[in-house]
C-alpha cells in the first residue's frame, strides 16, 4: 500500500515538471489551452455561451478537440443546428489558421469529424429542461445531434435522439437560407 503511494505521489510531482521542461512554444498542450481559450472569451461575447468543459485526444499528438458549453433558454432545432455549425466552423478557423499547431494536428486541416462541441441547455432558472425541448445539442465527430429527455424519468437514456451529418446540417440551413457566415 505504502509503495502505491509513494509512486503515485512520485507521479503527481514529475509530470507537471516534466511538462515545464519543455518550451511552451514546442509543448503544444499549451498551444492547445490558448487556442481553446480565446475561442470560450470569443463565444462568450458573440454568443453569450459559457464554456463548462474541455477535453479531446491529445497523447503524442493533437487527434481531437472537444468544447462543452451552456445556453440559459429553450432553442428550437433550426436555431441549434445554425448555432452548432457557427460554432464548429470558427473553431476550426481558430484550429487551422493558428500555425503554432499545425505541426501537432493529426490531419491538416481539421474538419468537423476532428471536433465535438456540445451545447446543453437549461431554462432561464437553471432547471433542467425536459421534452419535447432539446436539452442537448452537439456537433460531434461529423454528426448534428438532438436530444430530449422524459421528465417523468429523467435518469433514463433519452427520451428522443435525432442525427443527422454535418453536411445535412448544412444543406437544411441552406434551404432556409440561413448559411453562417464565417
């Protein structure tokens, strides 16, 4: 037991020293953090949309990012799918024209399979919202997704789960007339 605890304590100390010890223009989990961060003030001003996460797949290299954020209010499914391809489409802007990164991407550039930006929803008293609402909408991966949840049992799976593929998405604004603007 002893022994477990001094490694992982062993591991807790290294690592970060192990990362300072790289230059943070060549430690591109830094490049990372700073593209991310100025896309969340960027949203949050435009959008009024608050970042509550971050992650992706970045071991030896940069394969996928990952934004979560919340709304306050209900939107419907046109306004969520604009919104979505708004916000996959500036931060692949900020990803691909950031030349810092470039060398760390998997693939260059990156397109909407390399990112997944969820939206959750909660009403203007930050309580759940429930069917026939979305309460979650992400651009995930290439894929537009809807989702709704039952409030006689909201700790089930959802309640309904639309998809539909970026390019859909795309098609359905243009229909509409409603093609974000980069």
């Amino acid at each position: 037991m002893m022994i477990k605890i001094v490694t992982a304590f062993f591991f807790i100390l290294t690592i970060p020293k192990l990362m300072s010890q790289l230059p943070l223009e060549k430690n591109y989990i830094y490049v990372v953090a700073r593209i991310e961060k100025n896309f969340e003030d960027k949203i949050l001003k435009k959008y009024h949309l608050r970042c509550i996460g971050s992650g992706g797949y970045l071991m030896y290299n940069v394969k996928s990012l990952e934004l979560a954020f919340q709304h306050k209010g209900v939107l419907n499914k046109n306004d969520l799918r604009k919104l979505l391809i708004e916000l996959t489409s500036q931060y692949l802007e900020d990803i691909n024209s950031n030349e810092e990164i470039r060398p760390y991407l998997e693939n260059y550039p990156f397109t909407p399979k390399n990112v997944d930006i969820t939206i959750y929803l909660i009403d203007l008293h930050k309580q759940e919202i429930f069917y026939p609402n979305i309460c979650i909408a992400e651009s995930s991966y290439g894929t537009i997704r809807f989702k709704t949840v039952d409030e006689a049992n909201p700790i089930a799976p959802f309640y309904t789960t639309e998809k539909e593929t970026y390019e859909e998405a795309l098609e359905k604004l243009k229909q509409c007339n409603e093609v974000p603007s980069s």
